[in-house]
C-alpha cells in the first residue's frame, strides 16, 4: 500500500490551503479508516481528522470547524481542507490509512507534506 501526500506549501494567515492523499496497492479503500496527523518542530505526532468506511468523522478538538475531511472511494483519496490558517498550524501532515487483515489493523503513511503558515 502506498500513499501519496499532495498539496502542503507556504500560505499567509487567514488563508486556505487543501490537501489530498492517493491510495495505491492491494487494499479495498472504501473498507479502510483515512484520515491526517501532523508534527510540528519538537512535538509529537497529532491527530488531525479521520474518516471511517462509512463516513464518519473524528476532529482534534482544537481544529473542528476550521478543518474538514472528505474521502472520494472511486478515486482512493482522502482530502483535508483547511480554512482560517493560523501559523500554530504549520507542520508536516501526514495522511494514514488502516486496514484489516485476518482481525488485526495495519497502519499506512504517507510521506508528508509541509504546510507552512506565515506572512
């Protein structure tokens, strides 16, 4: 499985910016949880937003309404569109998927992509 991360780069506060991630490889995409996690400069990994097969979606609650997460099936992508960007947002995002094989999860990432907020 490969995901293929697009979109980051340099924005001004207040701007948007809109990310997408394309899954490649042996997997049934619209049976598998996407979603985007990011990592500042000297901090962990965070949850962004994830999406399950059926839709529903999870938000750090810092980011929720500000951040919203899409999925397309046909094109095995997940998408991240990110409004009212403010420069504590800027990190290298990564977008996930889990799959299911045999009851367990497998974890994916892509490669990451910076987003860059400042004036």
């Amino acid at each position: 499985v490969q995901l293929q991360a697009s979109g980051g780069g340099l924005v001004q506060p207040g701007g948007s910016l809109r990310l997408s991630c394309a899954a490649s490889g042996s997997i049934i995409f619209r049976f598998t949880t996407v979603g985007w996690y990011r990592q500042a400069p000297g901090s962990q990994r965070e949850l962004v937003a994830t999406v399950t097969p059926g839709g529903s979606t999870n938000y750090a609650d810092s980011l929720r309404g500000r951040f919203t997460i899409s999925r397309d099936n046909g094109k095995k992508t997940v998408n991240l569109q990110m409004n009212s960007l403010k420069p504590e947002d800027t990190a290298v995002y990564y977008c996930s998927l889990q799959n299911w094989n045999r009851g367990l999860p497998i974890d994916y990432w892509g490669q990451g992509t910076q987003v860059t907020v400042s004036s």
